[in-house]
C-alpha cells in the first residue's frame, strides 16, 4: 500500500503559516504602508503563501517574483533566501520541479556561511523542500540523503517538531522504496520522541504509522500492539484527524485475519471521517484498503469498481503509482470476471503507461548521474592540481632546506623562530585577556545601565509623588480643614474633585511601577493598554503579536514590557513619526520583537548617548539576546530584537 501522506506531511509542516495571519485585503494594506524592504518582502511572503493555498498560482507567483526583487534590494541574505525559497514552494506547489529545484537550491547556498538560528533554520526548511521536490522528480536517493543530512541539523537546533517530522519521512520514504529494517529504527526514534513530548496527536500518529511498517513487513502480529495504543489515545481527542488512518489500518488488520465484517464496519467508519474533514490523500488509502478487502471475499465487481476509481483519482491528482496500478488491478478483475477483450484492452493501456514513466525515470536518474559524473571530473581535477602543487611545494622544500643545511646563519634563523613562536604565543594571550577585560566591561556597563534606568525611574517616581499626589493631597487637607470650621456643598464638591484628581495621580504612577494589566490579564493585554494610551498622542501604532502568553515569568514579562515601552516612547519623543508598527512572536522558545517607524531617523554610525536605547540594550543583553538597528536620514527605523527568554 502506497503511503501517500509521507511527502505531503513534509511539504505541509516546511510551508506552514504563522498563527493570525492576516487576510490579504489587509495585508495589501499594510503593503501599501511599508517603507521599508525587510517589511514589504514579509508582507510579500505572506500573500504568496495565501495565494497559493486557496489556487491562484499566477498571483502567488507574481507576489513571490517581487519579494525575491525586493529582496536583493537589501542587505540582507536572510529575506533573500526567504523569497527564493517561497518562490520554490510556489512553484512546487504548481508541479513545475526543476524551476522549484533550482529555487531551493539557490536559497540553501545564499546561507551556507550564515551560522545564526534563523539563518540555519531557514536553510533546513529549504532542504526539506528540495527534498520533497527530488522525491517527486523520482530521485529517491537524493531526496533520501538530504533527508538523512537534516536530522543531525534539528537536533543542534533543539527543534524537536521538525526533527520528530524528519524521523518521520525518513522511515516513510525508506517503507516505500522496501529499506523495512533501517525505516523500522528510524520509526522507533520517531515513536520514542512522540512519547517524550507528550503530545497526544502525534503520538497516535507514530503508533499508527507504524502499523503501516509492520503490514508492510508482514509482521501482522505485531499490528494489534499499536493498534490498541494508538486507539487509547484517539479516545480522548474525538475531533482528532488520525481517526481516518486509524480505522484504515484497523480494517486491513481485519481482512488479513478474516474478519470481514469487523473491516466493513472499520472502513465504513473510516469513510466518514473523510468525508466530514475533506481529507482526500487519506481518500486513496481508504479506497487502496477497499479494494484488498474486496479482493480477499472474491467480490470482483465490486473490486473493479474500486480499481477504476482509484485509477481515475491518479488521472485527476497526476499521481503516476495510482495510474498505472489502477490500470493493472482493472485489467486483472476483467479477466477474473471472463472479460479478456476488457482486460487486453486495459493492458494495451497499462504497458506503454508503464514504460513511459520507466523511461522518464530513467532519463531522470541519467541526467542525475552526469551532474554527479561532472561534479566528479571537476573534483579529480582540481585534486590532481593539489597533489601537483604538493609536489612542487615538497620540492622546493628540499631545496630550501639543503640551502639551511649549508648555509652559516641556520641557528639565527633557528632562534628568530623560536622568538617569534614566543612572541606570538605571549600576544596571543595578551589578546585574550584584553578581549575578556571588554567583555567583562560590557556586562558591567550593562548592569550599570539598567542600574542607572532604575535609580531614573525612582527618581522620577519621587517627583510625581512630590509634586503631582503631594500637592493635590496637601491641597486636599486645606480644603477639609476648611470644611469643619465652615461647611458649604461647594467646598465638598471641590474636595471630592481633588480627592478623584489624587486617585488617577496614584493610578498612573501605579501604572508606571507595575502596570496592573500586566499582573492581572499577562503581557498582550498589557501592550494593548499601552498602545491605548499613546495612541492619544496622534501616532497610529499596528500592533501584531503571536505566542507572547507563554511566557509565564513574570520578571521576563516586564523586562520585555519595558523593552517595547521604552522604544515607543523614543518613537513619540524624537522621531517625529505618524505611523509605527509593532511586531512581538515567540515560537519554539525565540522570541522576536520588531519596531518600525516612518519618522524622521538617525545615523547609526553615529555614537548615541541617549538613556533610552542603552537601557533598552541591557535589557536585551539581560536576556541574552540581540539588537539590530536599520535606520537612515528621513527614511524611518527598524529595530529587530532576537533573544531566547
């Protein structure tokens, strides 16, 4: 049985979109807006990405052509990966493989010197989609090797769900192509790791899929073990889009030990959970297990039925495996129902099918091994041309040391060499202590800063106390002395006005300690009051945030609260802005903060004195992470901000 979910698993967790995407009305929106590259090619990633999901692979195409334009306007290698790689996926997407093999290929070699975690993590999601590409061009091997080559990739990268799909896909392309035993290791790792998580969806997965490993083995035996395990899981996630597969493989359990009635009841179920969710790729397993089943009870029309089905879905999806078997299981019923005209007119069919995508195959595997034959030549070449400039060097070597042998001055030349090891080693270790001491005086002025914005910010909680809440309440006990020697409701009117006017007073430098929206309702909710209040100035502020509620401690929540505080306030105060967009997501334990303006702009070559972008930069520091700012005369700033809280 073909496991046709393997590259579609694949394909779908390496294109995933971001939770809270935006519809494209207000993305075109935003497109608009943007003044700066980084922005728009986001923005362009995104509506490519939404164009090509709902069907509209021309637009898809044309927004994924522009962010790679927009793109190579920047500096930046990263976005320009991004846009290559989406152009790929677009184009993959469309079944055109060799543009889309070409597209991830130059997007991986954009990043190869790039050792940053989303320039690594870009480039693995753009080897995983070349893989599914090779995969589908029939490079089985290659796809394989690439696969291979991304787990040691995931696991430095700490990322456990895509290293939990590599495992994944491995084992499926390994069940596919008859490697049972290294696929049945592979889907054990994949198990075990399913297990550690906790998560109770890809559990159920994994035991399922290796259901799929052991009928592929003929190990039916084992079946049940996982069947069970998997159905335990099921139980508690009712809605859960496993339950197809499940009762799949429950099915054939059922007919290959003879008990029909149990697999018609299984498949039947299975065939509602289909339908109710539109899972076609599952539709051709559900419909590949139906037709065994109809086979084992000898019920042939039905089971050419089934067949004709099947091979028309492959005619319509362009899936070559379902085609072709499709046509050779039609004309095997044909004949078992005494139709041999049918079956030979089915068989004229299948052959020249079955040739033709033999010889595409083979032509593919042909152009593959010249590329590896070339790529072989041009390495003995430039190999031979080492080993001849070895030798050359060898030969100068005795020359030069005949010449040491005779001549007078080797102990001068033996000693100058030994002084400059010394010297070099002694700066050497000069350098290292010199780098340590500006480390060292790094973290202190760091800790220095965020000391010196502390003792600011109580200075100036002392003033608001002092002269804004002092003197109302001073005020206010003039008034009440006032009142008891001479009562009037005027006097209780402006007593109580002062008495609300010292509420707010102490609510807002409340606010300002500790927002109290932080403590109660966490750190999106607190944002969104700040925004609130800075938009009274004028300024239009887009905020868009994703993930920030995992953070649960509440020291980090401040610390990024007043991150963001701090640069939105350098944007009302210097910039002489009217737009900012703020941008907070953490996924996978990175958190990513980005605060774009169309002000006026600074000079970053330029040394900066101000308070706030040094408090904002201990901050950072203190949560290990780092500044990034994009900024030019009257043309807006970008601060990017990367940390792992």
């Amino acid at each position: 049985m073909k496991n046709y979910l393997a590259p579609v698993i694949l394909l779908l967790w390496l294109t995933r979109p971001a939770l809270g995407r935006q519809a494209p009305d207000s993305l075109r929106q935003l497109l608009h807006h943007s003044t700066t590259d980084t922005g728009r090619t986001n923005i362009l990633l995104q509506l490519a990405d939404i164009s090509s999901r709902a069907g509209a692979a021309d637009s898809a195409l044309q927004y994924a052509q522009e962010a790679v334009t927009v793109s190579r306007r920047g500096n930046s290698r990263l976005y320009q990966s991004k846009a290559i790689a989406m152009q790929g996926t677009v184009l993959m997407r469309s079944n055109h493989l060799d543009d889309a093999i070409r597209s991830f290929e130059e997007a991986r070699q954009l990043l190869d010197n790039d050792t940053t975690t989303l320039a690594r993590r870009t480039r693995a999601k753009a080897t995983g989609n070349l893989s599914v590409a090779l995969g589908r061009k029939g490079l089985a091997d290659r796809e394989l090797a690439l696969l291979t080559s991304l787990v040691p990739e995931f696991e430095a990268l700490h990322d456990s769900a895509a290293l939990a799909v590599c495992l994944h896909n491995i084992s499926s392309k390994m069940i596919n192509i008859g490697r049972y035993e290294q696929g049945y290791r592979y889907m054990l790792r994949n198990i075990a790791m399913a297990e550690q998580s906790g998560a109770k969806e890809n559990t159920a997965g994994s035991y399922i899929d290796m259901t799929t490993l052991l009928y592929k083995m003929d190990s039916i035996a084992a079946m049940p073990a996982y069947l069970h395990k998997a159905r335990l899981l099921l139980d508690q996630l009712p809605s859960s889009r496993q339950w197809s597969t499940y009762y799949i493989y429950a099915a054939m359990y059922a007919s290959r030990t003879q008990h029909y009635g149990t697999a018609d009841t299984l498949l039947a179920q299975a065939r509602t959970v289909i339908d109710k969710i539109g899972d076609r790729p599952n539709l051709f397993n559900y419909y590949t297990a139906l037709l065994l089943q109809q086979k084992a009870q000898h019920q042939w029309k039905a089971a050419l039925a089934t067949a004709s089905t099947l091979q028309r879905m492959g005619e319509e999806d362009k899936l070559p495996y379902f085609r072709l078997n499709g046509l050779k299981d039609m004309a095997e019923l044909e004949d078992k129902l005494g139709h041999p005209l049918q079956a030979l007119a089915l068989y004229k069919q299948y052959q020249p099918l079955k040739d033709s995508l033999r010889q595409q195959e083979m032509d593919v595997r042909i152009n593959d091994l010249e590329i590896r034959h070339r790529t072989l030549e041009q390495e003995k070449k430039i190999l031979a041309l080492q080993a001849s400039g070895e030798a050359q060097e060898k030969t100068l070597q005795q020359a030069r040391n005949r010449q040491l042998l005779l001549g007078s001055l080797a102990g001068l030349v033996l000693l100058g060499v030994l002084f400059f090891i010394f010297y070099y080693r002694n700066k050497r270790k000069i350098i290292r202590q010199e780098l340590e001491q500006v480390r060292q005086q790094q973290r202190i002025t760091s800790y220095t800063s965020m000391l010196e914005g502390q003792e600011q910010e109580r200075l100036r909680l002392a003033r608001d106390l002092h002269d804004g809440l002092g003197g109302t309440l001073t005020a206010l006990k003039i008034q009440l002395d006032q009142i008891t020697h001479r009562p009037s409701t005027e006097a209780v009117a402006t007593s109580a006005r002062r008495l609300e006017t010292a509420i707010a007073d102490l609510r807002q430098i409340s606010r300002n300690m500790m927002p109290e929206t932080l403590l109660r309702y966490g750190l999106t909710e607190a944002l969104k009051d700040f925004f609130d209040t800075v938009r009274q100035s004028g300024l239009q502020v887009r905020f868009h945030h994703y993930g920030l509620e995992q953070l649960s401690n509440n020291t980090t929540r401040l610390m990024v609260y007043r991150i963001i505080q701090e640069l939105a306030t350098n944007v009302v105060r210097h910039a002489c802005a009217t737009e900012m967009l703020v941008q907070a997501t953490l996924e996978e334990g990175l958190l990513l903060i980005t605060v774009e303006d169309n002000g006026a702009g600074f000079d970053t070559a330029a040394a900066y004195t101000g308070a706030g972008l040094t408090n904002v930069r201990a901050r950072v520091d203190y949560l290990n992470g780092k500044t990034e700012i994009i900024s030019r005369k009257n043309g807006g700033t970008v601060i990017n901000i990367e940390c792992r809280p």
